[in-house]
C-alpha cells in the first residue's frame, strides 16, 4: 500500500455495526493497524471488550458500546460516541446482520422479522444517526454489508434473507444517487466468508446446509477487510461503489 493510500485510513474515525466477530471484528482489527480510530457496536459487549483490549495493546485507538442495531436510539447513541470520543465519523460500516435458512413453508416469521430488523432496518438506522453528521461535515462514507444473495436470489432456503439483501443494494444505491457528491457509498457482496453468519439458521435441515457450503467454500474473513480498506483508502474523489467477492471455487 501506498503512503498515500495509507494516509486516507490513517486518522479516520470509522463506526462498525456487528463488531464483536466475524468481518466487523477482522475489519476492526485490520484498519486499526492502519491508523484509523474504531468504535465497534455489537450486543456482546465482553467480546467487544476484549477485542478493543486487544487493539490498543496493539497501539490502536478504539472504542466499543453494547449496541442492538434493531434499536434506532442504541445505534444513534454509537454513532454520537463515536463523534464524542474522536471529534468527528468518517466511515460508517453496516455490518451486523442474520442469515437463517430455511424454506418458506416452515412459515418462520420470527425469523423473518428478525432479518428484515437487523439486515435492512439496522442499515437505515446507521444511515440515520450518521447521515446529518456526514452532511454538517461535508464529507463521509457509508459501507453497507450485502451478499451475493442481494445479486442472486438464494433459493430454495435462503429467500427471504436474499430480500434483505437486494434491499441493501436498493438502499445504498439510492443513497449514492441522493447524497453522493461529497458523501460516498459502498456496497460490499461478500461469498462464503468466515464468520458467524453461517449459524444463525434454526432449521436443522438449513443449518446442516449452510455447514456444508461454508466447509466446501469459506475463504478468511481478512479478505472481506481488505476490500473495505482498498474502498476506504481511496482519494475523496473516488467513490468505489460495489465490490463483489467470492471464493474461487464458488460457483454461486
């Protein structure tokens, strides 16, 4: 990496939704190293803790708050803290999200619910808190965390999450159109990547599924903060808008 591209991460505060594992834990960790500030929101604030512990060992400046993202005044409230501790928010990440698999005539509207609050009203909520932020500024970054099931539906089992998802890429798509100039948008569709995100089905025959697609294809979650990083670091007139990445040997 550059000096340059170094130095557009380097002194940025960036708030990331889902922090206490998986992509928002690595990503955490990767952009850190790199100089930013982060504030990491997740609902298990011991993990959280432990993973800031970790970061300002490293020489990292951090912070972490209990945030449930289906709770529009917890995310507000994470994104204030953010502004509070570090003077400023430059990235948001909507990361943290729910992956339950199983076919719709099981009729799990729990489950639903819980997909359609955390996957796409968890998403608005951060662009609320942070959106009259980014706007006073004059500058900041949205990255929003889709799949390739928001480009693909994946069916049978998985549609109602593939909902959520193609919603993501509506909304971050239309927020780029509506505030893009000076506020940037991305879209990162991850594959099959390392993450918690492969257990949260309740179906046993889904979650049997998702274990074994995720055995035959999962690549590290480094890979997903690599692509944040390479969004983030680029010059304020460079908007990187969609990164879709797979593992080579998936074919979805």
């Amino acid at each position: 990496m550059s000096s340059v591209l170094a130095n557009n991460i380097s002194g940025k505060v960036v708030v990331i939704t889902g922090g206490s594992s998986g992509l928002g834990e690595t990503t955490a960790r990767h952009l850190a190293s790199l100089g930013a500030s982060v504030v990491l929101g997740a609902r298990r604030i011991d993990k959280l803790e432990a993973i800031a512990a970790d970061i300002r060992t490293a020489g990292g400046k951090v912070a972490v708050q209990a945030t449930d993202v289906t709770s529009q005044d917890e995310v507000k409230a994470l994104v204030n803290l953010a502004q509070e501790r570090f003077g400023k928010v430059d990235v948001v990440i909507n990361n943290a999200g729910l992956m339950a698999i199983a076919p719709l005539a099981e009729t799990r509207v729990d489950e639903w619910d819980r997909m359609i609050d955390i996957n796409v009203k968890g998403l608005l909520y951060g662009v609320a808190a942070a959106l009259p932020i980014f706007q006073e500024q004059g500058s900041g970054h949205f990255i929003n965390i889709s799949s390739v099931a928001g480009i693909k539906v994946f069916s049978p089992g998985g549609t109602v999450y593939s909902g959520t998802k193609f919603a993501v890429r509506a909304i971050a798509e239309g927020l780029r159109h509506e505030v893009g100039g000076k506020i940037r948008s991305t879209i990162i569709s991850p594959g099959a990547v390392e993450s918690e995100l492969k257990h949260g089905s309740s179906d046993a025959q889904g979650a049997a599924f998702v274990k074994d697609f995720y055995q035959q294809n999962e690549i590290p979650s480094e890979s997903v903060a690599r692509a944040i990083a390479y969004a983030i670091e680029q010059p304020a007139d460079v908007d990187i808008n969609e990164i879709v990445l797979r593992p080579t040997v998936q074919e979805f």
